[in-house]
C-alpha cells in the first residue's frame, strides 16, 4: 500500500503521542483532540473499509464520500466543541 504525505504526517504524530506515553507512564492523557486534524481524518477514512454494510445511520461510504470534505469538516467541528456523540454499535 502506498503512503501519502498526509500518512506520514499521523505516523509522525501517532509515534509522538506513543514517546510521551512511553517516557511518562504514569502521566494521565486526557485528551488528544488538539492532535486530531482534518489531514488525521481524512486518513481514518482512507483506511476505513468501504465495501462493507451501511452504518447504523444508513449512510453507505458512497454516499459518504460525495461530500467527504464537508462531511470530515462538520466532524471534526462536532468532536472539537465537544458535542460529537458516537452512534450506537449494530452487534
């Protein structure tokens, strides 16, 4: 699989994130909000199988995708201000 900048990027963040963990056990991460961004999303849902079930709320990643920006961005805008809620999981 080829890796985009944008990969690289969260790699780069993903192991900054796991070094703070690593030298400070015993320190609490409360929050890694300031470390998600609209480039971190945007690889989630590269990495997101796409040929799967619709989800819970009936949106097919077809449907996603067409409006993929403005869908990530309100998002991400949702998750920053704290009223970001995740849909339930179908078991």
């Amino acid at each position: 699989m080829a890796q985009t900048l944008g990969c690289e990027t969260i790699i780069t963040k993903q192991e900054t994130i796991a070094s703070l963990a690593r030298q400070a056990p015993g320190m609490v991460l409360t929050t890694l909000a300031h470390h998600i961004d609209l480039m971190w999303l945007e690889e989630a849902y590269r990495r997101t199988r796409k040929d799967g079930a619709v989800g819970v709320d009936g949106v097919t990643a077809e449907a996603y995708e067409a409006r993929l920006h403005e869908n990530l961005s309100d998002l991400l805008e949702r998750f920053k201000s704290g009223r970001y809620q995740a849909p339930p999981v179908r078991r």
